[in-house]
C-alpha cells in the first residue's frame, strides 16, 4: 500500500453496514501525492477526534462516502457503526421512515415496527450523502435533532434521545440552493461546522500514478486478478479529463481487469473515450488505428447504469463487424465470410436479415 494512500482497520459492527457478520472493515482513503490531497487528509485527521459535524462537497465520483468513513475509522467512535443513507435515493414520503424508524401500523403497510438510521447508529457516525437532494419539510425535521438531539419514531409520541456523529456530504452547490429557496440557511450553518471540499479527478492528475496503484491493490483483494498499466497507458489517462472522477477510473480498472486479467494494458487496450482526444505518438496512433478497424472492441462495451436490451446490442454489434469485413473484402461476401471465420451461406443468411447488400456475391 502507498504511503500517500491512508489505510485504517474500523471495527464498526458489520450489521450496521451491511447485515453482514461483525467483522473489521479496512477503509481506505486514496489521497495521493499531490498538495490538495494531503491538505484534506490533515483536515480530516484533525476533525476526527471531535463531534463536530462536517460537510463534505466535490462532484460526484470525487470519494466523498470514503472521505466520511475514514472520519468514523480514526475517531473515538470506530467502534461504533458507521451508517450510510442515501437522501437522494429515498422518496421524500419514506426518508422520515428511514431516518427516524415507525411503530407497527404507523402507516398503510408498516405491519411491524422499524429501527430508524438515527437508532442504528447510536454512539457511532451517521453518514447522510446527497443532503441537498432532501425535501424542505423533511429538513426541518433534521434541524430539530440536530439542534435538540431527540427524535420520535413516526407514529410514536415517545422522544428518544441520540448521541450521533453526522457527516452530511453533496455535490450541490447549497449557498445557492439557499437563494433559491431549496435548502434552508440554518440547517446549512449547522451542517457546516467544518467543510471539507474534495477536489475533482482533473485538478489532482499527479495523484493518478498512486490512484491506480491503490485501486488495483484492493481489485486484487477482491479476487479480480489485476493489470499491469504500461507508462504509455498512464500517459494517456493523464490526459483525460475524468468527468466521473475516482468512480469512473474505478470502474475503466475493473473493466480492464476483467478483460485483460493478469495482463500488460497499453494504449490500444484503452477504450476509445480515453484515447479520441489524446496527444498520440506517431507509433501509438497507428497501432491505435490497426487496432479500431478490426472492428469494436470489448474495452468499448460499458453497460449503462440504466441496463440495455442484449439481444439489439448484439446485433448492432455484428451489423457492424458484418459491415466492416465487406468493406475490407470490397463487397465479396465469400471473402468476407472468410475474414468473419462462418460459411458464405450463413453471412448471407444474415446479410438478409439485416438488410444488408454487397458488391458481389
């Protein structure tokens, strides 16, 4: 593990953070080498040993939740659980539910009563990510337990008091979501006790080098059987102005140590958006070139957040390898059949099935 990139053992119980048996959880804090980053990690280190609460903001991607559990992890309360909610995530009608929990039949389907996030984290850290996406009147109810540190159960008249850490996190601009009337000013001052601002992926480049090394350490813990990033490739990827920050170049090292597992990745193994703009050597450019009209490449092929059909994928796939050994065969479909490794018979059967003429037959 790099020096640069902070590692501690949190003994949270297991069962506020996943349901899992309790067990240590090692949480890690990819900071790198660069200035800003070792600012933020003495930031946080010097927040940590207090109540204070702390709000965490940068564009999404830029590590906040990782910031938040390295908070809990070197403070008095990593014994405690650490607890993630997702404002955004939860409908504005069930985040009242979800924070504070309900008695059995409080509402239309609550058949048993609920523990709240609030209950589940006593003595430990709540982490409440996307703040800026909650409602107007649930942030009121907020403020009163963070001003008065009670809350009730929904369907309950009974106060229980609470002796949680909060660590709220957005990547909203909230001073102007004030002015325009969508969050409130005094639930903003109370959150930000102390702000911690993560800078994004494109302005902490020289971190990238550490960035993938520590990635890749925990892809391997995981079981994914990790790649080896040639200079060339990371010149390249410095480039790029990583839009999705760390999240996206998590996901492009794991997608790359699926297809290429235990092996060398250099700049043609890069999918296209990492190397469209980037400045090429002349060599680098051609075996780039060689390497695209081949045909797609699986580096190419991320699934969306949203899903896809797999069926019209595919076929849009084999449409333009199709296509493609046609083209390089001048429209003989014999020779193209042969580039494609089928019979002539089956690429004209698919030929007419997707509306596909040639030259020659």
């Amino acid at each position: 593990m790099s020096a640069t990139s902070e590692t501690v053992a949190s003994q949270a119980p297991a069962s506020a953070r996943s349901g899992a048996d309790a067990a240590a959880e090692v949480v890690y804090f990819p900071t790198g080498p660069g200035h800003r980053m070792t600012q933020v990690r003495q930031m946080i280190e010097q927040v940590a040993g207090f109540t204070t609460n702390v709000l965490v903001t940068g564009e999404s991607g830029t590590g906040k939740e990782w910031a938040a559990r390295y908070i809990h992890a070197v403070s008095p309360r990593k014994q405690k659980p650490f607890v993630p909610v997702n404002c955004g995530a939860i409908p504005a009608d069930l985040l009242e539910s979800e924070l504070f929990g309900h008695e059995k039949g409080a509402f239309t389907g609550a058949i048993s009563a609920r523990v709240g996030r609030f209950e589940a984290a006593e003595g430990g850290t709540l982490f409440l990510d996307e703040i800026g996406d909650m409602s107007l009147p649930m942030q009121v109810k907020l403020l009163r337990v963070l001003q008065e540190r009670i809350y009730e159960r929904v369907g309950s008249n009974v106060s229980r008091s609470c002796d949680v850490r909060i660590i709220a996190a957005t990547h909203r601009d909230l001073e102007t979501a004030i002015q325009d009337g969508k969050f409130r000013e005094d639930l903003f001052y109370r959150l930000n006790v102390f702000p911690i601002e993560l800078p994004s992926l494109r302005d902490r480049k020289d971190d990238l080098g550490e960035l993938v090394d520590n990635i890749l350490q925990r892809s391997g813990e995981s079981g994914l059987a990790t790649i080896t990033l040639t200079p060339g490739a990371l010149r390249i990827l410095k480039h790029y102005e990583w839009p999705g920050n760390i999240r996206e170049l998590a996901n492009l090292l794991e997608r790359l140590c699926v297809l290429y597992p235990g092996g060398t990745v250099d700049i043609p193994q890069l999918p296209t958006r990492y190397t469209a703009n980037a400045p090429l050597r002349d060599s680098d450019r051609h075996e780039v070139a060689a390497t695209r009209a081949s045909g797609p490449q699986p580096q190419d092929f991320a699934l969306p957040s949203d899903g896809l059909p797999l069926k019209e994928y595919l076929e849009k796939i084999e449409i333009s390898l199709i296509r493609r050994a046609l083209h390089d065969a001048d429209g003989v479909v014999a020779h193209a059949a042969e580039r494609l490794q089928i019979r002539r018979t089956t690429l004209a059967e698919k030929m007419k099935r997707y509306g596909i003429t040639a030259l020659h037959d």
